[in-house]
C-alpha cells in the first residue's frame, strides 16, 4: 500500500470519527424535540377525550403518531384515534385505522385490543334479524379469533359473552325466515330452516319453539312418525315449557291446560313486584 492510499485512509477515519462523535447530539435533539411534540399532540387529544370532543381527539392521536412514528408511543397513538372514532360511531373510520394499525404495527403487545375492537365495531351495526347478515357474520369472526388466540384475556371472556348474544341473533333471524316459510305453505323451506336452528343453535332460546314447529309442520302434512319424534324431543328436553303443551295439545284433542288458583289479592301485589324483577 503507497504512502498516498495511506493518506486516503487516514482521512476517511478522521472523517467517520469525527461524524460518528457529532451526528448523535444533532439526533438526540431531533428525537427530543419529536418526542416532546408528539407527547404534547398525545396529552391534548387525551383532555379532548375527557371532554368528549371524540373527533378532534382523533386527530391530536394521529398527529401524535405521525410526529413520531417509531417511538413505542405510536401504535397506542393508533389505537387511540381508534377508539375516538368509535365513540363518536365512526365505525367505518375506526375500523380503517384499526386494519391499518394490524399492518402497521403486527409485533404490538396490545394487539388483541385492535382485533376485539373492530369486533365490537361489527357488533354495533347489528341491527335486527330481518337486516344484512354480514355484521353479525364478520363480528363473530372477530371474536372467534380473541377467543382463540388471546384466551387468558379480558377481552376474551367478553368476546364469549358478545358471541351468545350474536348467536341468539342469527338464530332469531333463522327463526323469522322460517315463520315466514311456514305462514306462506312452503313447508320444505320452512322444515329446513328450522332444522339449522336445532343443529347451529341448540343453545339459543329458539330451540324449543323450532321443535315445536317442526311438529306442527310434519302433523298437518300428514308425516305422523317425524312429528311424534320431534314432540318425544320437547317432552323430553323441555316437559315444563308452553311449547310442550301446544305439541301435546296437536296430539290430545281434549287436553284441558289446568288453570291455577286464584291467588290472595295482598299476595297478588308481591308477586307482581317480583315479576317486574325478572322482566
């Protein structure tokens, strides 16, 4: 090597050291000064959220995460925006920002939140059992997935109890497809219907009514042995339910419904306070 390729390389190190010595103060400054801005941004679209200005706390949320992208600050800044947007019912602004938030930051330690969130967003266009089915399918997917993949969490069990409600919803919905089946003589379609309701959703408030159903259907059209099987079903799984005693009443002409006594007019007064408990 000659003396000038030497001298080259001397200068190159008395360069490098010299920038590595200074470019760490001009970044620490820099990042102070990104970290301050983004926690000030931060702070105010928290006061915001205390006051319920939900739409331009979102927006000091993702002013805070753009100010500072890769401070661990920035994905709870997401997540934030997020949920200001739901409260405020912009479900489809909040779902956007949580699907971005999914591909943004894929290793945060709260990502169940996002999940279960845009869950709950679902959960909260779910209107009724003669709307579009599509809320209710996606919701349940959502919480399918904390359940499965976050199982020790609280999100977890609220997921389980968001799911029994979706579940009695779908099964609503099946139930009211099937009566309207059923009302326009279209028993094939109206048996089918309330056979999903006995397979899919045995756990619902349906299933007696479905059974029930399903015997009064088969014994008008004269399918005497499938509509006994089902009232065995009833009768056997539901003795006590008013259900029952319409099936047994399809079969037992004469059954009379034993009517109670007349109860005290002081008790009367009691009893009713309670039933008010329950309703």
């Amino acid at each position: 090597m000659n003396y000038s390729k030497i001298q080259l390389l001397l200068i190159l190190l008395v360069i490098f050291v010299s920038c590595s010595k200074k470019e760490p103060e001009v970044k620490n400054i820099k990042e102070i000064s990104q970290e301050l801005e983004m926690a000030i941004a931060y702070n105010e679209g928290y006061e915001k959220l205390k006051v319920n200005d939900t739409f331009n706390a979102a927006q000091k949320f993702l002013e805070a995460e753009l100010l500072f992208p890769q401070s661990d600050w920035a994905p709870k800044s997401a997540l934030m925006a997020s949920y200001s947007y739901y409260l405020q019912n912009y479900y489809s602004e909040a779902m956007l920002n949580l699907e971005r938030y999914l591909k943004t930051y894929p290793n945060d330690k709260d990502i169940v939140y996002a999940h279960y969130l845009i869950g709950i967003c679902y959960y909260e266009l779910i209107e009724d059992e003669k709307r579009d089915i599509d809320p209710l399918i996606k919701a349940k997917e959502k919480f399918n997935l904390v359940i499965k993949s976050y199982p020790n969490t609280d999100f977890a069990l609220d997921a389980k109890f968001k799911l029994d409600l979706i579940e009695d919803i779908l099964a609503s919905k099946e139930m009211y497809l099937a009566r309207h089946y059923q009302k326009k003589n279209k028993w094939v379609a109206a048996i089918n219907r309330y056979q999903i309701i006995l397979e899919n959703y045995n756990q619902t408030i349906f299933v007696e009514e479905a059974l029930h159903r399903l015997v009064e259907i088969n014994y008008n059209i004269g399918l005497l042995e499938e509509s006994k099987k089902y009232a065995n079903v009833l009768g056997y799984n539901y003795q006590s339910s008013e259900w029952y005693k319409k099936s047994y009443k399809i079969f037992n002409k004469d059954y009379k419904e034993i009517v109670p006594k007349k109860v005290d007019k002081n008790k009367k007064g009691v009893i009713e306070k309670f039933k008010k408990i329950f309703d």
